[in-house]
C-alpha cells in the first residue's frame, strides 16, 4: 500500500513540475514526460519500477487519445479531403511502411517484424505537428493542408495496425488463420457498433443528459468509452480500437463539444502517465553502447522519411518548396508510434536490441521537431531555392493586381471581418487591396472581380507590391498578434504617417500593438460587450438616444481616434457645419522642422485650440502625450481640432 501511494505521489509531482517546465518553455508536455520517464526509471534513478500494473494504468491513457481521434472522425470532413487524406497520406503510410520493412529485412530483421517496425515508423506527432501549424497560422497553407491529411490518415491507420500486429506476432502456421479471425471479429463488432449501438446510444444519452448533471453525463461517458474498449478486448481486439469506436459513435451527435471538453482532463493526466511508461522502457546504457545505431536511425526518420514525403508531396502536384515544407513537417516519429512499439515489444515481435535504439531515436526525433519547425523557412531555401522563384511571381502578381491604385486601403486578411470591410469599403466607393494565404478562398472570389491576391502580408515586399506607398490605410482584419506586429513594424520603416488599424481578441496585446503604431486597435471583447450593453439597456426600457450616447461615450473614452475624422474629398459641408467640427490630421516631423528638440508645453498648440492626442514613434506610442514629451525627428503627431486650427498648427510645427 506504501509502495502504491508512493508510486501515485512521484507522478503526480512529476506531472505538475513537467507540465509548468514545458508551458514555460513553450515545449510540448509529451517531451517533457518522455524525458522524466528515462530519468525516474528503472534504468536511471530507479525511483518508479516498470512494473506491469503501472503499464496497464497508462495503457488508459492511449484509449482516450484513440476516443479523441473518434471525436475528430467526419465523413463529410474525409470527403472534403479525400484526395489529401486518403491519396497523398495512404500513400506516405504505405510507402513508409514498405521501404522500411525492405530496409529492415535486408539486414536480416523477420519479415513480419519489419512491417511492424514500418508502421511504427510511418507515423507521426499529431501533438506537436498541428500544435506548431497552428501557432504559426499554417495550418491553411498548402503545406498545412498535406501535413494535416496526413496526419489524419495515419491516425486512422492506426487502427488497422493494432489488429495487425498481434497477428504478426502468431506463429507463421496460426497468422493466416488469427488474422482471418481479427478481420472478421473487427467487422462483426464494427457492424454492430454502427449499425446497432448508435440507435441505442443517442437515446440513452438524451437519458442521461436530460437528468441536467454534469457528474452523472461524466460516469455515463467513462462508462460508455471503458465499456466499448472491455468489449473490443473481450473480443481478443484491442482496448484502443473500442475507444476509437466510441469517439466515432459520439462524433455524429450533438454531444461532441460536451464530450471532449468532458474527456480533456482524464485523456491528458493518463496520456501523460503513458508518456512516462515509455520513457521508462528506455535504457540509456543500451542507447550509449549503440549510439551509431541511434544516430543513423534518427538520421534516417529525419533524411529518409523527409526524403520520401517530399518525393510523394511532388508527385501529388505539389510544388517543390511545398514538398520541401511538407517533409519537414513530417519527418518525426509520433505518439502512435510508440503505442505500436509498446505493443510490438511486449508481444516479443521487437527485441530489446532493436527496441531500445528505435525508442531513442524517436525520443530525438521528437525533440528535433520544435527546432526544425522553427527554422523551416530557412532550410527551405537552403533545399528549394527555386522558393524564391515562386515569392517574385507572388509579389508580381499583386503588383500587377495594384497597379494604378492610388489612396487605397491595403485589408490584410479576407476572411469574414475582411470580407464585410471590404463590402463597406465598396459601398462607399474607396478603393482597396485584399492580401488573404489562403489559396481556395483566393479561388473561390477570383470569378467574382473583388481585389483579392495571394500574399503574406507580414513580409515586407508583399506590402510593397500592394502598393503602401500609395496608400491611405492599412487594416489587419485578423487576431493574430506575431503577423501584426511585423506588419507595423513594416510600415514604420517605410510609411510612419500612415495609420493602420489592428484587430485582436482581447485587451491583453493593446498596449504592445500601440506602441509598435497602431493608430487604433480593436478590440472584439470590447466591442461585443458593448453591443450586448445596448441591447440589454434598451429591454430594459433605458430610451434608445441614451443608449446611443452611452455607448457613444464610452467608445470614445476607449477609442481616442473616435473623438474626431480625417476629412476626405467626399465631406462636404452640410446644416452640421462640418468645418466647426473637429477633426484629425497627421504631421509628420521631418528634418529641418521647427518642432524637434521642443516640448508639448513650448509649442503652444492649446493657443491654436488643438491637441495632440497620440505620438507614433519607435518603440513609443502614447494616446495621451504630456505636456514635457519632446518632439523627435520622425516623430508623427495626431492632431485633432478645427481645420484653421489644424493649418496653424502644421504650420507652427514645421515652420516655427
């Protein structure tokens, strides 16, 4: 009983110390159990026994990963992605599992242990892979999109080779018949789970859910997911293949979003115990004395592997820096990798000779990934260089595109919020630019005569292409803050005066954006709490002119650049005396100007009836300057006021 508490404390101070180690360093928590599962285990500090209890607890961990992966099984998802899925990654696991069994039988592996071995090298890091996709926004990138189709279909791969691979650890007399038996076994099981199990399932669920407990729809989903995997065991399947069953069943329901939020925190503390259990198998002393066999292993996954997606990714169409992206990408071995070398090392398919440097080299393999995915644009070039070739035809074409616009507006991103600017930007006949990365949607509007182009608009020429010396605005229309602050950055370097207005989340970047320039930064938080205040004030009777001038107030206490216009070629003065009106105009202080080297203070713009109400500036970006902040060379002023107030004041500014 101590030893078991013992056991449960150490993995539970491993797992909180793991956890914050890898969040603070922005690493996959996956590596980070992997590496203290060699560190606590029995070939190193020995603190944990790699006890068969132990393996049998973390083997709960890969059933609710496979559940998850049901969660994630779309049909009309697969059909969208046929080709990718089922073309381009059927062809990456087939091809990877071939060339490694030919590899492993020349030198002198059995035959069915190759294969095994082939398919736990065909995989790779859905974890990390789509982790790092994401945080880079290429998950829409035609390099994205092969990653992710394969990734995909090994996923499901798996599921076949986790029949497979007890089978091949049958006497060559028994296979035939034991395989016969899986398939059939997996047919009838599948067949009754689909066609059977989802009418009992949904009203069984309606049941429970209707009972409005959140502890009672928990027990009822771990019963439902336990009780699949004991059957598909029972049937002398595998404990994963039931979960997967039951992610899949679940999946078509309108209880998905409820069950995976649900099953998050059991898949991810047992995950991370199995993690743990493999990294424990692994005995350093082994690894050391076959350290060639690691390194031209690792070499291997990392060049071979990489070799072969990229080969594949050419012949499915792809360009060659996108082949080159693709392999890069996939060239690690993954999670289900290690499930399959679990299972081959304990059904004795692998030795303990083979096991122990193909276990390092995946560990290696993994730790790789984060770098390689980092410097990808870099080795890209150094592998493809006909890259450059395609990025001068991109800034061609949306030069070409730009070509005789002049005052636009450049709308960075032409995804929904993109597409409704660009429809008011049009209905109030002004001219703009859109600059999307996503290939279909530019496809897709193409027929449609809309200034749309392929481009990235954080890179410095593509801004250049779509013309930011003639423009009149810049928006980024989507949340990303990395691509924001590189498109200011860019515009500071080359037009200082020219706002440009960026879209976030929350309040959480505001001040960072501005400081880096943004003339104003918007923010969804804001303003849909400002909607739901409106629409909540006047249900409750507040008149509807008061609503207005509340949310009116508040938006220009929040939005300074609100408290006034930029006056265009389209006011005219009307009954509103739009000259008496304040507006706002930008200055910028050029050499020679009178301003630099004097104070807010000594200017004496409050004469004028103006204020300075924002100062854009390297590295400096305040909404309420003071009145001793010094005016630098550089340095654009917002200032608001009336129009004479305004000429005076550029002129003081300026001239002295």
């Amino acid at each position: 009983m101590h030893s078991s508490l013992q056991l449960v404390l150490i993995l539970l101070a491993v797992a909180v110390l793991v956890a914050a180690a890898a969040r603070a360093l922005r690493l996959p928590t996956m590596l980070g159990y992997l590496l203290t599962g060699i560190a606590i285990g029995p070939f190193a500090l020995g603190w944990i026994p790699d006890r068969p209890d132990a393996r049998y607890l973390a083997e709960f961990g890969v059933v609710f990963l496979m559940f998850s992966v049901g969660l994630e099984f779309s049909l009309p998802r697969l059909m969208t992605m046929r080709l990718t899925v089922f073309g381009f990654g059927g062809a990456q696991v087939v091809a990877t599992i071939a060339l490694t069994a030919l590899i492993a039988w020349l030198l002198h592996l059995p035959l069915l242990a190759a294969l095994a071995l082939g398919g736990i090298m065909s995989m790779s890091s859905t974890a990390i892979v789509s982790k790092l996709l994401a945080e880079r926004l290429e998950l829409q990138t035609p390099h994205g999109r092969q990653i992710f189709g394969a990734l995909l279909f090994q996923d499901l791969a798996v599921v076949p080779l986790l029949i497979l691979i007890p089978a091949f650890a049958q006497e060559s007399g028994a296979m035939a018949t034991k395989l016969a038996l899986a398939a059939l076994k997996a047919v009838a099981v599948l067949g009754f789970l689909l066609f059977v199990g989802q009418r009992i399932m949904r009203p069984w669920f309606q049941w429970v859910a209707g009972h409005k407990s959140p502890e009672l729809f928990t027990l009822n989903l771990l019963l439902f997911t336990l009780g699949l995997a004991f059957l598909t065991e029972s049937a002398g399947l595998s404990l994963a293949l039931g979960a997967f069953l039951a992610g899949m069943l679940i999946s078509e329901t309108e209880y998905r979003y409820q069950v995976e939020d649900d099953i998050k925190p059991f898949r991810d503390v047992l995950l991370g115990l199995f993690f743990v259990t493999i990294g424990m198998r692994l005995d350093l002393m082994q690894v050391l004395l076959n350290w060639r066999d690691v390194l031209l292993l690792v070499m291997a996954i990392l060049v071979g592997k990489g070799a072969l997606v990229a080969g594949l990714a050419m012949a499915f169409g792809s360009s060659r820096p996108t082949a080159v992206r693709t392999a890069l990408g996939l060239a690690q071995a993954g999670e289900f990798g290690f499930v399959l070398l679990a299972q081959a090392a304990d059904l004795h398919l692998l030795g303990a000779g083979i096991t122990q440097p193909v276990l390092a080299a995946m560990v290696v393999s993994m730790l790789i990934a984060p770098l390689v995915f980092h410097r990808m644009d870099v080795l890209t070039r150094l592998i493809a260089g006909s890259e450059w070739a395609g990025r001068a035809k991109e800034v061609h074409d949306i030069a070409v595109k730009t070509f005789g616009k002049n005052q636009h507006v450049i709308v960075c991103g032409y995804g929904r919020s993109g597409q409704n600017l660009a429809r008011l930007l049009e209905a109030e006949g002004l001219s703009f630019i859109a600059l999307d990365s996503d290939p279909e949607r530019i496809r897709a509007v193409a027929a449609s005569g809309v200034s749309v182009v392929y481009g990235d608009a954080s890179r410095r020429e593509v801004l250049v292409a779509a013309g930011l010396s003639r423009a009149q605005a810049v928006v980024v229309t989507y949340a990303d803050v990395h691509s924001s602050m590189a498109i200011l950055r860019h515009v500071r370097e080359l037009r200082p005066e020219l706002p440009v207005i960026v879209r976030t989340i929350d309040d959480t970047h505001i001040d960072a954006l501005k400081a880096a320039g943004a003339a104003e930064v918007v923010s969804e938080v804001m303003e849909g709490s400002l909607m739901l205040a409106s629409h909540a004030l006047m249900l409750l009777g507040v008149p509807l002119s008061q609503v207005l001038k509340r949310i009116r107030d508040v938006r220009e206490t929040r939005y300074a650049m609100m408290r006034g216009f930029f006056r265009g070629a389209s006011d005219v003065d009307d009954e509103l005396d739009q000259d008496a009106q304040p507006r706002l105009h930008t200055v910028l202080i050029t050499q020679g100007a009178a301003a630099p080297g004097h104070t807010l203070e000594e200017l004496k713009l409050d004469d004028l009836l103006v204020e300075v109400v924002a100062i854009r500036r390297q590295g400096i970006k305040g909404v309420d300057p003071q009145p001793d902040t010094r005016i630098q060379v550089g340095d654009v002023l917002v200032l608001r006021g009336a129009a004479d107030g305004l000429a005076a004041a550029e002129f003081r500014v300026l001239q002295g």
